[in-house]
C-alpha cells in the first residue's frame, strides 16, 4: 500500500467524492484507510460506569484505497482536483536505510485540435 498515515489524499469515487482529508490510520489486511472527516457514521454508546456519558458520536469508518489519491499538501489546499503520483526514493548507506516520499511534478498536457476539413473535389 503507497499510502501511509498523515498523507493528504482526496476522495475520487463514493458518497463523498471531491473530499479531502489527512489519513488517520491504514488497516494493510484490508487495504483499507480512516481519513479525517470522511465517511463519518453516528455511534450510538450507553454508559459503563456511573462516571461515563453516553450519547451520539460521530466516527470516522474505513474506506478502500482505491478510492483515494494522493494529494501534495499545497495542492490540497488551492485545488483539490489536482492528484499528484507517489515517487518513492531509496537512500541507502552503510549504517541506514532510509525512504523518503515526494510528489512527482506533475506535467501539464496542452490539447491540439486536429482540423476537420473536408477535402473538396
């Protein structure tokens, strides 16, 4: 899973499609993720002991990663439209192993119309 815990990813499919959130935690034998403030449900919990309240929470649920990309974090602030790939650089040494995370640049695509002239006879 290329997804790790304080990531910024964006939601791309599902009730809350175009969401952005920090991931809270990876179930890996699931592959699924907690993001912050996605897929919230109400949890509804009684009492254990007379010192406890019960009441109505809201918790965030797990959902599939493949219904997130990752999101550079000032992207995810101006437009959470804009996903960005993962490129996982090895840096090793004699002592440690280290792996550091970066978003790749993304390259802007410039569309060309092709023309559809008719040849004329």
């Amino acid at each position: 899973m290329k997804i790790k815990v304080n990531d910024n990813v964006l939601v791309i499919t599902g009730e809350d499609k175009g969401k952005t959130g920090k991931v809270l935690k990876t179930i890996k034998s699931q592959n699924k993720v907690v993001v912050e403030g996605v897929n919230v449900a109400k949890r509804h919990t009684k009492p254990r002991t007379t010192n406890e309240k019960g009441g109505i929470y809201d918790i965030e649920m797990p959902i599939h990663v493949s219904n997130v990309k990752l999101v550079d974090k000032k992207e995810a602030k101006k437009d959470a439209k804009k996903e960005t790939k993962a490129e996982v650089k090895k840096e090793t040494t004699k002592e440690v192993k280290k792996e550091t995370k970066a978003p790749k640049v993304a390259k802007e695509v410039k569309e060309t119309k092709k023309s559809t002239k008719k040849a004329s006879k």
